[in-house]
C-alpha cells in the first residue's frame, strides 16, 4: 500500500523545471503532449503543402494581390499570416515589404509589431511551460552558456538580442528558457523589433537594396548598436558601485 501510494504521488506532483520558472510537464503527459503537436504539426505542413501556402509565402506580388482584395479583414489576415509565418523562419520583410503597397506605413508597422509581438509571445510560452526541456537540447550549447550572462541585465539584453535576431524564432525559444520576467521579454521585444519594422515600413524594398548594396555599413550599424548597449551596462554597473 505505501509502496503504491508513492507511486500515485509521484504521478501527480508537479515538476519544477530546470531553472525554476513555470512547471514542465510529467513524463506520461509529456509524451502524449508532444506526439499530438507532432501530428498536429505533420497535418497542418501537409495542408500547407497541398494548398500552395508555401509558394504563397514565397511570392510577393500574390500577397500583395490577396492583401488588396481581402478588404477590411486584410489586416486580420496579414497579423494571422505574420505570426504562421515566423514558426516557419520566413524572413519579416517577406511579408511587410508587399504590405507597404497595400496599406499606408504606419498601418503596416502597427499590423507587423502586433503580428510579431503574437508570434513571439507563443513561441516564449511554449518553451518555457510547455517544451522547456525540448528546447534547451536542441539549442546552440553557446546559447545556454549565455544565460546567466545574460539575466544580469535581462531588458537590456533582450533589446540587444532583438536588434540582431529580429523576428528568429529560436529568440523566442531562448528567452523562454532563462529566467527573465514576462515584462522584461515583452518590453525588449517591443523595443528591439521597432527599429528593423520600422525601416521595412517605411522604406520598403529600399531597406533591402541598402543592405544588399552597402553591408558593411548595414554590419557596422548593428555592431554599433551593440557596442552602444554594452557601454549603457557599463555606465549602470559603474553607477551602482559608485
């Protein structure tokens, strides 16, 4: 009978995951977890496949077309499409720069940060409550090796990783592992996707050209900004200590 009751227990305990931050699933439930979101995934890559989704994703002037006949549900669809897309590693531009034909920049700005900011809260979530184990074997090991790093100073870097990855998914899927607050992930991706949204906006396939034509400049203006967010963190931990 003890022997039993321990086994019942230990089927029922919640299991604290590896970092201390939100529960990870039991083995049992794990397992059929991931094999219906497996066959959930298999179906819905079939059903993209079948219905041409993804030479839809890939040509612009037919999302441009389909956005303009879509009429006042163009902006549901164009935020849906936006965050389906990015679980894919479709590049942002592939989406916002054929929107800038369609709606006015500010539009197409709000529409791509609603859309991003959705895609990256989901893929967040589910590594950290849901896959966290998943994902922290699947990850760079040099990524793991970051994280304590990293928290210290958590909405800076976020911002900073943001500003390099934009829209990756595996951002997502990193952040959700460490041991950052909600509101520091969800206020530094809103602070480092604005900037690279915005050149997409407003500029359109001349953001494009510019990084095509000219990336050294394109790479020194990121390591600029890197550079410029790590000298703030040196200024804050001199503040501190002073």
């Amino acid at each position: 009978m003890a022997l039993e009751f321990l086994v019942q227990s230990i089927r029922i305990r919640k299991v604290p995951d590896q970092v201390g931050i939100g529960k990870i699933l039991e083995p049992e439930k794990a397992r059929i977890v991931r094999r219906v979101v497996f066959t959930l995934l298999l179906l819905a890559f079939v059903l993209l496949f079948v219905f041409g989704v993804f030479d839809f994703l890939h040509d612009r002037e037919r999302i441009e077309n389909f956005f303009k006949d879509s009429g006042v549900f163009g902006p549901i669809l164009y935020i849906f499409a936006f965050v389906a897309a990015q679980p894919l590693s479709l590049p942002g531009a592939a989406l916002i720069i054929p929107a800038t034909f369609v709606w006015t920049w500010w539009e197409v700005l709000a529409y791509s940060m609603l859309g991003g900011i959705i895609a990256s809260s989901i893929g967040f979530i589910v590594a950290r409550w849901l896959a966290q184990d998943w994902v922290r074997k699947r990850l760079p090991q040099r990524f793991i090796g970051w994280e304590k790093r990293f928290v210290k100073n958590a909405l800076l870097s976020t911002i900073m990783l943001r500003v390099v990855t934009g829209y990756a998914p595996a951002a997502d899927w990193f952040l959700g592992i460490t041991k950052i607050k909600w509101r520091e992930f969800f206020i530094g991706t809103v602070i480092g996707l604005l900037p690279i949204t915005f050149l997409f906006s407003y500029y359109g396939d001349d953001t494009v050209r510019w990084v095509r034509n000219t990336p050294l400049i394109a790479l020194s203006a990121t390591i600029i900004i890197i550079f410029l967010g790590a000298g703030f963190k040196r200024y804050k931990q001199r503040s501190r200590a002073l």
